[in-house]
C-alpha cells in the first residue's frame, strides 16, 4: 500500500502542481501584453485561461498533502526533520498561492478587462516575483523529498 500511496502522491504533485507553477510562471508575461499592441486583444483571454488553470489546479493541489501525509503515516517518516520543513514549506507555497498569487491574477484581470484600462505594470512585477518566491518553495520542497537528509531509508 505504501508504494501505491507514493506513486499517487508524486502524480498528484507532477499533475497539479506543474499546471499552477507553468501557469501563474506565464501570467505576468501575459499581463504585460498592453490591450494596444500586436495580439493585446487576446492578452485577456489568455490571461482568463491562466487565471483558471492556476485556480482549479490549486483545488486539485490539495491531494498532494492530503497523499504525502498518508504516505508518510505509511512510511513511518512524520517525525522527521526533512518531513516537517516540507511540510511547513508546503503551507508556506499555499499561503503565497491563496493569499497574494490567485488575487493579484484576479485583479490584474479585472484592470484589462475594464474598457480604457491598461494592465498595470507594478502588478506584472509583483506577480513575478511572488510566483518565482511561490516557485522556489515548491523545487526546495521537491529536493528535500528527493534527498531525505538524515534519512535513514537508505536514499
């Protein structure tokens, strides 16, 4: 049971956390398309589609702690060190997700979607930055599941 566990919780994060990296990764480059250039029209639907990928796959997201905490209990792991700094790194890419990622798509949509309204540049930059921050979590997290120092499973 406990390799069936694994193998579905690295799905779930390869399948619904790429999806959210990829897409918010992509959304500022799209905002920063002005309504007036060459392709600007379909910068807002690129952006709606970005928007959207990255809020479904975000619910999606959830099974992969709901997974990683069941293949941990499995493997005998949820006192280790490496376990808990994943884990509050985890937390740490949610709340960067949910608490400044998905709004400032939601806003950022709402300025080019309004008529006359450019897409507003700090926005685009601070996006960026968030999603690379947001990013970074999850590689850290991706290198301590690999790696498991201290562990003593042999890996």
């Amino acid at each position: 049971m406990t390799k069936v566990l694994l193998i579905l919780h690295v799905l779930a994060a390869v399948l619904a956390v790429g999806p959210v990296a990829v897409a918010a990764s992509m959304f500022p480059a799209s905002l920063r398309a002005s309504p007036g250039s060459p392709g600007g029209a379909d910068a807002a639907a690129t952006l709606r589609i970005l928007h959207r990928i990255c809020r479904v796959y975000a619910g999606v997201g959830l099974a992969v702690p709901l997974l990683g905490f069941a293949t941990a209990s499995s493997l005998g792991v949820l006192g280790s060190p490496w376990l808990i700094v994943s884990i509050v790194l985890t937390a740490a890419a949610a709340v960067v997700l949910i608490v400044w990622i998905l709004p400032g798509q939601e806003t950022a949509l709402a300025a080019v979607e309004e008529p006359g309204a450019g897409p507003p540049r700090l926005t685009a930059g601070r996006l960026a930055m968030v999603t690379g921050v947001f990013n970074l979590l999850w590689a850290t997290v991706t290198v301590l599941m690999i790696v498991r120092p201290g562990s003593t499973t042999g890996a």
